[in-house]
C-alpha cells in the first residue's frame, strides 16, 4: 500500500488543510508499456492553485476526490518497456502519491549526471522554460534596457532575471524579505531591489528605473503592477506569466485600468503559458544547460522534506516562504 493526497474541496480563498485527504491505495502494477516509479521529488507550484477551481482555463482542473498532480522525479522499480530499465531516473506529470504507473510515453529519462536530478523540475525544468521562452519571446531585452521582475526571488523570476543580465539588460527584482533581495543583489546579481513588504513600491520603482522600465516580467499582479504602468517607456514589453496576489481572491480583482498607459506608450502586454513553446523545448533546455554550466545562471530550491509534508509546501507558496524552486523530497536516489 501506499499514500496519495488527494482534492476534496475546491478552496474558497487560501487552501486550506481542510481541502485535502491523506488516503491508502494500491502501490499498482505496470502492464504492457508500462513502468512502476518510486516518487523521488515533487513539484509545488503556484500554478495548481488554479486547476483547484472548476471552470474554463488552459488546463483542465483537478476533479474532486482524484489524486492531485504536478511535476515529479522518480525512479523505476519495475518495467514493462522495452525504454525504460529497472533504475532509470525520470520526469513526468504524476500523482501525489509514493509510487505512480506510467505509459512509457508520459514520462522521459533524465541524466542526473549533468545536474542534480531535482534541477530538471527547476532552472532545465518547466520554471526554467517558462523564464526563457516568456522572457526571449516576448520581453526581447535589448542591451542596456531596463527589466523589471516581479516575485524575483522564485523559480522562474530568479531565472528572468538573470537571462536579463546575460543580454546585456540593467534589472531590477522586486520580492518580499530582505533575505530575498539581498540574495538577488548579492547572489544574482540584480541591479536593484525592492522589499515590496517594507518599501514604498512606486517611489521605489522611480527610484531604482531613472530612465523608465522597458520590460515587466510579470508574476505578481495587484498593487505591484498598478506602481509598474507610469514608469513604462515607449514600446514597452510586458510578458503575463502570473498573478499570484490574486489566486486566493475570493472577489473579482479590481484596480486601475491599464488600457491607457498601454495606448499612450505602444507597449505590448500578452499572457503566456510554457505550454505554447512545446516544440521548442529542447531549444530552451539546451540553452540553459549550457548557461548553468557556465556558471551563468544559479539556482535556488526551497526543499520541504517528507512526503507527509506536501500540503504544507504547497501552502507555504502563498506566504512568500519559499527561494527559488519549492520542491518536497519523497525519497534518495539509489544507484543500481
């Protein structure tokens, strides 16, 4: 037997243990085409906030009384394809629970030589792919622009931000703890930082960009975005790739409008998931291996041990608790 977490209450606001069950299952076995894989990592991401509300989105949401899923890292135990081995280390969209089954076409191997195996749910994972594409393909740094980074001080503003350096931009994070903001400055080297907790984020914002934001990466949303708008130049680029401040909301997000601030400097704001890159992914993940071997990029990982502490990882995203990448370890890798 194992465990499994699933879903038994969609969140009003800011979820809750309440909303979740522990719950005992068959480990499983794998037919034909198949693997048993022993859960190694989790992922835990803002993102799966949204797929506990029902309604239209661009991914389905979890169905009550089912098992949650997210990134993980595992290893398998038993297989029944002809592509996998007993021992292979692999990445895949899995359950919440201590073993999954897998088709052998959901999942892929990974090569923990290269970098630690929990690296491919980070910086040459989805939060990595998500910083390059959203950053390159639609933010365009030139050298010598101005970037702004909202929620800097996570898995993918952290990985922004520094894409941002490499091209030659002057950057700016914004994050919640001084601890955040001097790890972006002293660590990441970012330009400038605000502690959106203890500063006046506009005068901040006319302080730290003297000549105007060029580019906003935006994770945030709410009353940061709302000091962003006045300070942008001509043609400016805002890549929409969250608003955590308002996924617990329990109303509708009202604030000011943005349409004219957009009209009156020719800027381009478009929402984006990492999803539409999917045929570039192996371009994105090639790109940023080799700028962490380099020692271009850094990373960070907030690791929750335990997989009865998942739920807690999780909600701790909502308190600003994490650096980087927020993952729960379920268990070692064994060498074969």
């Amino acid at each position: 037997m194992q465990k499994q977490i699933k879903l038994i209450n969609r969140p009003k606001a800011t979820p809750a243990y309440k909303d979740f069950e522990f719950v005992k299952a068959p480990v499983g076995t794998p037919s034909e085409g198949e693997v048993l894989i022993r859960t190694v990592y989790i992922s835990v991401d803002p993102y799966l906030r949204g797929r506990m509300n029902e309604g239209k989105s661009y991914i389905s949401p979890f169905q009550l009384n089912e098992v949650i899923s997210s990134g993980v890292i595992g290893q398998v135990v038993e297989s029944k394809s002809g592509q996998f081995s007993e021992g292979d280390v692999v990445l895949g969209s899995l359950g919440w629970q201590e073993y999954s089954v897998a088709g052998e076409k959901e999942i892929r191997k990974i090569d923990h030589s290269i970098a630690p195996a929990s690296a491919y749910l980070s910086v040459l994972g989805m939060t990595g792919l998500t910083a390059y594409f959203g950053l390159l393909d639609i933010g365009k740094p030139k050298e010598g622009e101005t970037v702004v980074v909202s929620g800097a001080a996570g898995a993918v503003g952290s990985v922004v931000g520094q894409i941002a350096k490499i091209k030659g931009a002057r950057v700016v994070g914004i994050a919640g703890s001084d601890e955040k903001t001097s790890y972006l400055k002293d660590e990441l080297n970012f330009d400038a930082t605000i502690n959106y907790k203890t500063q006046n984020v506009a005068e901040a914002l006319k302080e730290a960009c003297p000549d105007g934001i060029d580019v906003y990466f935006e994770n945030v949303g709410g009353e940061i975005s709302d000091a962003i708008f006045p300070l942008l130049n001509n043609f400016a680029r805002i890549p929409v790739c969250g608003a955590i401040s308002s996924y617990n909301n329990q109303g509708e997000d009202v604030g000011p409008r943005v349409q004219g601030h957009l009209i009156k400097t020719s800027s381009l704001m478009q929402g984006f998931t990492v999803g539409n890159y999917s045929s570039r992914f192996s371009e994105g993940a090639t790109e940023l291996a080799g700028w962490l071997s380099e020692g271009k990029i850094k990373y960070e990982e907030t690791v929750t041990e335990g997989f009865d502490h998942t739920i807690d990882a999780f909600l701790d995203l909502f308190k600003g608790a994490n650096l980087g990448k927020a993952l729960v370890k379920v268990g070692e890798i064994e060498n074969n």
